[in-house]
C-alpha cells in the first residue's frame, strides 16, 4: 500500500472514529432529561442548537427553533422575567461567570412551567461572548413542592400559637424548628433554641404535676395536653397549654414530636380574676366583715391595675364628708388629709364623683383645680392621675367612692375601667347590704326596745289591773256593806223618818229612791240625779211616767224592775245615765199589813270602776293585737328571707361546681337567680324599714319636679329582670312627657310595688300596661295585668299590715307592700283605688293632684 493509500486509510478510520463519537454525543443529549441548547447572544435567544428535550417541556420540535421563520426562545420567556433574565446573563458574561437562573416559560397549550437553566457564554475567534450554551430542565415540580413549602411555612408563621418540633430520634429530644410565634411568646430567636430540649422554659420550677405527665408522653411516644407554668427570655411567667403530638414514618417508626403552644395567661389570669370576685361575693353573702371585703377589693385592682393604688371611701350621710374604709398602701400622711373631705363639686375630683354621683377621671392631679391644695402630697409620693367611682345603691343613694391613683398621667384602659366597674358594682353592693344590715339590726333593737317598753307597759297595768280588782273587791265590799247599810236605814226609816232623811241626803255617789205600788217616787235623797230629784217636791210625789228626762223606754225598763221588786225579787242591775254608770240594787218593802207596799232603789255610782275595767280592757286588748303582730311579723320575716337566701345559697354552691370555660350560660343563670333573690331581699328590707318609718312618722315628702314617663321607663328597666317568661309590658302616654311635681323616692316605691305585684301576680306570656293619663287638675296611673285577680270577699283588707289573699300563699310576699303604697300615696295627697276580679286580673290606680301647674311660676 502507498502512502496515497495510507493516507486515505488513515483518514477514513478518522472520519469513522469521529462520526461513531458525535452519534454517541447526539444519543446522551437526546436522551436527557431536558434540553440542551447553543444560541445566540440575542434578546430572542436565537437557537443554533437545540435537542429534542425541548418538545417534552415545551411541546415545540427542535425544527420549529430552526430557519428565519423559527419559534424564539426569547418569545417563549414570561414577559413578567423576559427582561430580568437578559440582564442577569449579560451582567454574567461581563465578569466571565457562569450563570444560573429560574424563570418562567410559556408551553404550546398556554401552561405555564419553571424552568431551570444553566449556562456559559462561548468566545468567538475575536474572544467576544456572542454565543450561550448550556442546560436548561423543568424545575415545576420543585417549584410548586418549594410554593407549597412556604406557603405551609409563613402559614405556621402566621398562627397565633407557637409551633415547635423536636427530633424523636435523638437522645433528649432537640429542637429542630420553632416558628416566628414561638419567638413572640416566648423572647427567645430561633438560633437560641435550636438543639436544645424545651425543659428550658420551666426554669427551675420543675415541680409541676403537667411536667411529669408530659415526660410519661415522650417515654411512650404518645400524645398529650397539658397546662405548665413557662418564663420567658426576661423572666415573666406565662401559663402554656402545651399539646404534643408524636410523628411516626411509613415504618411506623417515631421520628418527630410537634408541639402546639398556646399562652393562656389572659385566661389564666381572668379566671383567677373571677375566683377572687366570686370570693368577694361570697364574703358579701355571707355576711363577712366589711373591711375585710373592701380590702379584698383593693388588692384585686391594685394586682390587676399596673402601678396603682387604691382607696375606698365610705360617705357619712349625717356630715356630708368621706372617710377612709379601706386603703392599705396609700400614703398616711396624705390619707389623714384626704379623710374627712367634703362631698361637694368645689371638692376634690372624689368629692366631686360622689356628689355628680358619676365617674370623675382626672389624668393630671397636678394640673387639675379640684386638687388644688394638695400638690406637696402628690409631688411627694409621685401620684399623677386619679380615677373616682361612685358607690351607689340600687336606688341611686350614693354610699362612698371608690378611687384609683396612678403613678402616671393617664387614662384607663378599656380592660381596665371594665374591672374597675366590675369591684365598684361589688364594693357598692358590699356597703349597701351594710348599710342595710345596719339599718335591720337598728330596727330590732328599736323592736326589742319596744317589746321590752310592751313587757314593761303590760306588767305595770297588771299591776294596776291587779290594783283596780283590788279596789272592786273593796267596792263591791263597801257596796255590800251599803246594802247592810241600807237595810238598816230601811228599819230605821220605819221608826225614825229623820233619821232615814239625814242618811239618804249624804248617801255618797248614788240616791235613794222609794216607789210605792202606782210607780210614783215618794222619796228621793242621794248626790246623784240631780235634775230627777229637782222635779219632786219634798211634800209631792212624782209618777215615774212624769219624768221629763227619761226616755219611753227607760221608763219602761224602770216600770219593769219596780214591778219585779214589788212581787218580791231583790234585783241587782246596771244602768247608764247621762253618761254616768250606776249600779241599782232594789228590794221589796212590808208595808204595815205585811204585803209588800214599797220598792226601795238604791242607785250608786260605778263611773269609776267601769273606767278602769275600760281601761284595763283596752290595754289587753292593744296588748293581744301587738302580741299577734309581733307573731306575724317574725312568722312573715323569717318565711321570707329563709327562701331568697336558700336559693342563693344553693345557686352559689352550684356556680362553684360550674367552673369550666364551657359552663358559662350555667353561672350566668344562677347569677341572675342570685341577683334576683338579693333583690327580693332588699325590697323585703326596704318593706320593713318603710313601715317602721311609717309608725314613727319620720318620712316627709320631698317635692321634685321630673318626666313621669321616663321616670316609669327607667323603673320598668329595674323591674323587667323578674318578669316571667312571655310576660310584655306596655305603657301608654299621649303626650311625650309629662311633667309632675312630686318625691321621686316615694313614687319609685309606689309604682315598683304596683309593677313587680302585676309581674309576680300575673302568669307567663300575659300582658301588663302601664297608663299615664294627665288631666287638667290631676295626673293617675293606672297599672292593668290579668293576673290571680282578689277575691271578692277579701277585697276590703287589701290594704291592711301582714294581709295577704288565700289565692297569693304560695307566693313570696310579706303583707306591706300595698299598705305602704297606700301610706306613701296619701303622704302626696294622693288616693289609690282597684278593681279586680279572681282569675281576670287587677287594675290598680293611683291619682294624685296635678301640682305642677299651681307651682309652674315657682318651679320655673
């Protein structure tokens, strides 16, 4: 072989090797899975080169990237990165660097899908970079599984309860992830906490009952949810509700612990806010010192209230002035000065609260005019702002105020004020129930008084029973003896006129009368009946039927007993004469044949005697009637009060039982009961006390002028809470307003009685009207339910003390509310009156004089 020859070989075999190696080449780059590509350094990516990756990604052949009529690269680019994508490959061929970048491209049926793509520039002879190869692969996948990623991680970001996971597998359990919640609740940064076990956040307090069941949880690799006491980065206590959930593989294998932690302090802190009020309420209930329950209430706020201090303020209604009740850390010196202020607007803005009887908020002292006087104490002791309450009763009296000082000028919050109305309604009810306390154990002292003035009153006019008895005994002896007497003087009468005369005419307190057998009187001597005995003459007789002061029918009766004394009787009996009592023994008188001839009558006066038997009879009598009312009275108050308080206390004892989140409506219904019964109670008070003001005439109206129609809008509020179920009310006025001049105090009395007996009277779902009519010279109210009704029989008793209707036993009452009504009625010059009739109900009206118009010029 030449050389021709071998050279011929010798190239062939190359050509061969080199075609063998650039079919190897296509093959790899046809089966790759993307594309590879070599274009221009244009805009539109001119392709050179592109492998058949290209259809399964985009859905375009290599040969439609071909030819001047070619598909652009450039043009498949979303137009949204088309422009960030040329740059950042033209800012990697200024410095020579690869580039590699994600973006967006646009398929043959409108898909879109991410793609990633790797490249370099290639030099030209002259060394520019005017060509690109490179990789570029579907990366949607990735994408979307990265999406999914973060949109899963920003939202276990975004939860408003930390999210932690620990390694299972490794020995104490790290930490692999917390999210940005974590972090808020805790202080701690993610780099803090990673590789760490969360026994960090107890701290030291490691003696907890959650601790020991969450560690039994991780040994056994199951689930649990326990409540721990946590400290954050800087050392405050937060309450964790902490659920853990254990994390197993395909293999059931545990690989993972999450825990979910929720801070429930707020909670933790509310409920331990409503256990200290639910104390204080009980304390109330049960009658507890009343220091002891205003300092309750001044720790609740002072610990809930940042930087504050409290003080209650107990109002003396006798000197106008405000006295310290309670206020344990504030400053002595400026409580000495403070105690005993006046209860006025030109007082401090606690003096002023109670006056307005309002809240008083007051953010600087310093600058304030109310506090002018005062600003060494509080540049001293660095007090800024003063928050006043009043402390009022259920009728608007105020009681005291409750005040809270501040180290800083501000206001309250609204989570604050709410606490603050909160322990006032508390404090308030504290010193009402007090006051009435107070005012009950006054009443029966005053009763126990009275009962004892009664003893003492009913033992002295035994005495002077026993006494009077005594002195009729020796009457009725004396008169004894006078009828010996005057027997004797009879005998002697018969021998000596004279001496019968001279008996007679000094017979003491009574006459002698001698009546023969024609009824005339033939002899007449005594003290007594002096008109009768100046119609007979010494020497004349008088016919009895000739007495011009008898009447016919005395004169009858008297005929009668003479007749009887004539056929022999001896006759005793009483008679009454011109308002003097007398006491007639008769006997029958011989005449000289022995027949009876003569009737003598001896007349003594007995006004005495009978006046103390009046009075002793009287006196037993007051005595039975305030011995049956003594009976009632503790019969009625120990039945009422003994099923408000059993109810209380057994809705109280059911509310303690009733302490989960999730028993809510439970513990307001027995509130409400408790509310409810507290009321009953106060109003059953208030009976008692207005009928003991009554008897002792201390109530005086005071006369207001005000709008009856809202004045009954606002009563009718008071009363709804004890309206049954289905009960409507209605009131009906023709004019907007309606003005009186009347005491609201004895009005609210009036019509709060009239409407709690149409709500307690009346069954459910029935209707109740309230009618206010105005006429010229009178203003009435008329109150209409359809009720019980009364029945008629017991109508006229209605208005009596302690009266209570057979069909009305089975219903709370005491037997004082109408009676007191109708006492406050006529104290305003008013009249009440009704109609009712059993089973259709009752309408009570009360009319009263239309005042306002006779004092128009002086209320104006």
């Amino acid at each position: 072989m030449n050389s021709a020859d071998s050279n011929t070989s010798k190239n062939g075999n190359g050509n061969k090797t080199l075609f063998e190696s650039d079919r190897k080449l296509r093959t790899l780059v046809g089966n790759l899975p993307g594309i590879v590509y070599r274009c221009r350094n244009d805009k539109k990516w001119t392709m050179e080169f592109i492998s058949n990756g290209c259809y399964e990604l985009t859905g375009y052949t290599s040969d439609q990237f071909y030819g001047p009529n070619g598909i652009s690269w450039g043009d498949l680019i979303h137009e949204d990165d088309r422009e960030e994508i040329w740059n950042k490959i033209q800012e990697a061929l200024a410095t020579k660097q690869q580039f590699h970048l994600n973006y967006r491209v646009i398929c043959t049926n409108n898909k879109v899908h991410w793609v990633s793509e790797h490249g370099i520039g290639v030099p030209d002879q002259d060394g520019k970079l005017n060509h690109l190869e490179g990789f570029i692969e579907n990366i949607t996948s990735q994408k979307e599984a990265e999406d999914i990623l973060k949109t899963r991680n920003r939202a276990l970001n975004a939860a408003g309860k930390g999210i932690i996971i620990a390694d299972a597998k490794v020995t104490r359990f790290p930490i692999i992830y917390v999210n940005e919640a974590f972090e808020t609740i805790t202080g701690y940064k993610k780099q803090e906490v990673m590789g760490k076990n969360c026994d960090f956040l107890q701290s030291d307090d490691k003696d907890q009952e959650g601790i020991e069941v969450m560690r039994n949880a991780l040994k056994n690799g199951s689930s649990c949810k326990v409540v721990l006491r946590n400290y954050k980065k800087d050392g405050s206590l937060f309450w964790n509700e902490l659920a853990i959930t254990p994390v197993r593989n395909k293999k059931e294998e545990l690989t993972h612990f999450i825990a979910v932690q929720n801070d429930i302090t707020d909670r933790k802190n509310e409920e331990k806010l409503k256990d200290r009020k639910r104390l204080v309420l009980e304390m109330i209930i049960k009658n507890s010192s009343l220091n002891q329950i205003a300092l309750n209430i001044v720790k609740i706020l002072e610990e809930d209230i940042q930087d504050s201090i409290v003080a209650i303020w107990k109002f003396n209604k006798d000197s106008s002035k405000l006295g310290v009740l309670s206020a344990p850390n504030f400053p002595k010196d400026f409580r000495d000065a403070l105690n005993g202020v006046i209860m006025s607007p030109k007082s401090c803005s606690c003096g002023i609260a109670g006056h307005l009887k309002q809240e008083v908020i007051v953010e600087n002292m310093l600058s304030d005019p109310s506090w002018h006087g005062f600003e060494s104490y509080l540049a001293e002791h660095n007090l800024k702002a003063c928050w006043s309450y009043p402390l009022l009763t259920s009728s608007g009296e105020v009681l005291g105020v409750l005040a809270v000082y501040q180290k800083n000028s501000k206001v309250p919050t609204v989570i604050e004020e709410g606490l603050i109305k909160d322990t006032t309604q508390l404090a308030s009810l504290a010193l009402e129930q007090y006051v009435i306390r107070e005012a009950l154990q006054h009443s029966q002292r005053q009763l126990e008084t009275y009962t004892q003035k009664l003893e003492k009153t009913v033992e002295n006019r035994t005495t002077d029973l026993r006494a009077t008895v005594k002195k009729l005994e020796e009457s009725n002896t004396n008169l004894a003896d006078q009828i010996y007497e005057t027997k004797i003087a009879e005998e002697r009468a018969k021998t000596s006129e004279a001496l019968f005369s001279a008996i007679a005419k000094n017979f003491p307190k009574g006459v002698i009368l001698l009546v023969n057998d024609t009824m005339e009187i033939i002899y007449m001597e005594g003290t007594a009946l002096e008109r009768v005995r100046q119609q007979k003459t010494h020497f004349e007789k008088i016919n009895i039927d000739d007495i011009k002061n008898f009447s016919k029918r005395r004169k009858a009766i008297f005929k009668d007993y003479i007749s009887a004394t004539l056929n022999g009787e001896h006759l005793s009996f009483e008679t009454k004469y011109r308002g003097v009592s007398f006491v007639v023994n008769t006997t029958p008188l011989q005449g000289n044949g022995n027949g009876i001839t003569h009737a003598l009558m001896v007349f003594n006066d007995i006004s005495d005697r009978k006046k103390a038997e009046h009075k002793i009879q009287m006196a037993l009598k007051k005595e039975q009637e305030l011995n049956e009312l003594k009976s009632r009275f503790i019969s009625t108050a120990s039945h009422e009060f003994r099923t408000p308080l059993s109810i209380i206390l057994s809705s109280a004892t059911l509310i303690e039982k009733q302490n989960t989140p999730d028993k809510g409506e439970i513990r307001l219904r027995h509130t409400k009961q408790i509310k409810s019964n507290v009321q009953n109670l106060v109003v059953i008070l208030n009976d008692f006390l207005s009928l003991s003001k009554l008897e002792e005439g201390a109530i005086v109206a005071h006369m207001e002028r005000f709008d009856l129609v809202r004045f009954s809008k606002f009563l009718w509020a008071e009363v709804e809470m004890n309206k049954k179920t289905g009960q409507t009310f209605e009131i009906i006025h023709k004019t907007p307003e309606i003005q009186v001049y009347l005491d609201p105090k004895l009005m609210r009395h009036i019509l709060s009685n009239l409407l709690g007996n149409a709500v307690k009277y009346s069954n459910e779902n029935q209707h109740i009207i309230l009618k206010i009519i105005q006429g010229k010279h009178s203003v009435y109210i008329e109150v209409i339910d359809q009720g019980i009704g009364i029945p008629k029989e017991e109508q006229k008793n209605l208005f009596q003390r302690f009266f209570r209707a057979k069909n009305s036993l089975d219903i709370q009452g005491t037997g004082l509310g109408l009676h007191i009504v109708k006492q406050y009625t006529e104290l305003l010059g008013g009249t009440i009156s009704f109609k009712s009739e059993q089973n259709q109900g009752s309408t009570f009206r009360v009319d009263f004089p239309n005042a306002i118009r006779n004092n128009e010029s002086e209320t104006e």
